[in-house]
C-alpha cells in the first residue's frame, strides 16, 4: 500500500515538473509574439503537445498556435484547436481569452479555402493528431486515477475495519478481564470487614455468577467471533444492569453503615455538597472494591478512578482531624 501511494506521489510531482516546463515555454512564446512572430511559431510548433499534463497550458498553446499562424499570415485549414481555447476560457468564465479565441476563430472561418498550403495544412494536422492522443492519454490517465483512488479507499477502509475490530477484541478482553476481577472479589478478596464481605457478596453473587460463568465461557470455548462477541455482549448487559439497579446500590450504602459504624452519615453530614459520582465511589471504595472493579462499575476508565480518589482524599483531609481520619480509613 506505501508503495503504491508513493508511486503515486510521484507521478504527481513529475507530471508538476513537467506542466512547469511548458508554462515557462509559453511565456517565452508570448513576449516573442509581438517582435518576433516567426520564432514564436516555430517554438510552438517544435512542442509535442501530446506530452502535455495540464488542460491550462493546452488551451494556452492552442490560442497562441492560432495567433501565430495568424500574426504570419499561414492559412488555417479549420477551427479544431482554437475550439480547445475557446472551450476552456468559456468553460471558466475566463471572458477576454474567449473573446480574442472567438475573433481568431472569426477570421480563421473567413480564410478561402482554396489558400490553404499543404505543407501547412499537414503541419497543422499533425498538431490535431497530437492533440488527440493528449486526449485519449487524459483519459486513460483519468481512468487509472480513478481506479487507484478506489483502490486506495478501499483499502483505508479495510485497514479501518481491521483497526476497529482489533480494537473492539482488546475492549471486550478488557472488560470481560475486569469482570473476572470483580468475581473473584466477591468471592474472598475482601478480608477487611468479614460481616460487610458477606453482605455484599449476597447482595451480588447471583448476579456475578453469571458473569462469572460467561467470562469462562468467553475464554474457554472455540467458538466464532460472532459467539465469542455475544458472550461479551452479555457480561457487558449484565453488568449495566448492575450499575442502574437502585436497589443493590442501597444495600451497599445500608450494609457498609451498618457495619462500619454509619460512614456513609458521617460523609453525607460533613460533605453535603458531593457529587453523585464521587459518592458512588466512596460506596464502592468502602465496599472494598479495587481500583479496576470500581472503574467497571462506575462506567469510566481507571485513570478517571484515580483523579476522583485524589481528589476525594484532598477534601477529606480538610475537614476536622476526627471526621477526616474515619474518612479516610475508605482508602
């Protein structure tokens, strides 16, 4: 894919070198015109225009090409490239380069056509073929950047995908890891207060069972990518379901009052002004719960976790030397 957009790249960046070179070419042209309008025309006649890279510049040569021809009195023997000219002038609403292409095509028409030379006419037909096969190249060239482009799309897009899904996988190995966590918390990792571990895990243990046993399930079994993205579909279910179930939370906060001696009162009383979030945390960390746990019930990322325990801590140790060290005894 590297190789290709520098391909790319590079072909651009000629194709810029090269459309400079003519652009210099045709102002050297120009400020011949007016003194010297033989070399003018025999400059622009030695151009291959069919190696030209820019409709600009093509329309430009076509105008000068006419004017010359005019300027030294060489029969024309049809309009085909002042009609490039006039074209794109008009096309951009370029107004007095479409006049002066007009008045050139005006006089060209008006030429007998019995004037004409042959060895002019055929110098000037050779300038059409090579005009035209400028345009059969603009097209291939417009068809193969076509193509490259979608090629190109197409594969960001996949990349993207492959990325998303890769990343997806880490999210769901994350949870279903932190859910795995949380489980065998509340099987034994909490041996600060006995009497508020069980009460919690009875309040949670039916619920976390499940989870436990998808979370198995996820790593264990062999299954596809759909059935392993279901399984994580169903810890995920479960455990919103814990975080927006009012009433496991209030067995929390009555279970940590009544064994530890009515915290959950003594911060209420003494920080009225805290937030539903920071107070959920304070629940949780009273719980007992890891940093982790707290971060998967609280739906925000553990960093997060960490500034509001900071922050807590900060504004507990403002308080009275009494209140603050019973506080402080959560973390």
């Amino acid at each position: 894919m590297r190789k290709l957009l520098c391909l790319f790249l590079c072909v651009v960046l000629a194709g810029c070198a090269f459309s400079g070179r003519e652009t210099r070419m045709l102002d050297e042209v120009q400020r011949l015109m007016p003194s010297r309008p033989q070399a003018a025309f025999e400059r622009l006649n030695g151009m291959d225009i069919s190696q030209f890279r820019d409709s600009a510049d093509m329309a430009r040569w076509a105008l000068l090409y006419t004017e010359a021809m005019m300027a030294n009195r060489i029969p024309v023997s049809s309009d085909t490239l002042i009609n490039v000219a006039i074209d794109y002038y008009a096309g951009r609403g370029r107004r007095r380069e479409a006049d002066k292409a007009r008045q050139l095509r005006r006089r060209i028409l008006a030429v007998p056509a019995g004037s004409q030379d042959a060895l002019w006419q055929a110098r000037y037909c050779q300038k059409v073929r090579e005009y035209a096969l400028y345009k059969e190249r603009c097209r291939k060239e417009a068809w193969m950047g076509g193509f490259l482009f979608l090629f190109l799309t197409a594969g960001t897009v996949i990349l993207w995908q492959m990325q998303r899904l890769r990343s997806r996988r880490m999210e769901n190995d994350a949870l279903l890891s932190e859910a795995s966590g949380l489980q065998r918390l509340l099987s034994g990792q909490c041996e600060r207060n006995e009497t508020l571990r069980t009460l919690v895990q009875g309040q949670l243990q039916e619920r976390f069972t499940v989870i436990g046993r998808l979370c198995d399930t996820y790593y264990e079994a062999q299954g596809t990518r759909a059935e392993r993205k279901a399984i994580a579909e169903q810890v995920k279910a479960e455990i919103d379901a814990l975080q927006h179930d009012p009433s496991v939370f209030a067995e929390m906060e009555k279970a940590v009052n009544d064994c530890r001696n009515g915290l959950l009162d003594v911060l209420r009383r003494e920080l009225p002004a805290l937030k539903t979030a920071d107070y959920q945390l304070m629940v949780y960390l009273a719980c007992g719960f890891s940093n982790r746990s707290i971060s998967l019930l609280l739906g925000e990322t553990i960093e997060v976790v960490y500034k509001r325990k900071s922050r807590l801590k900060a504004r507990i140790r403002a308080l009275a030397p009494a209140q603050s060290s019973v506080l402080e005894a959560i973390f």
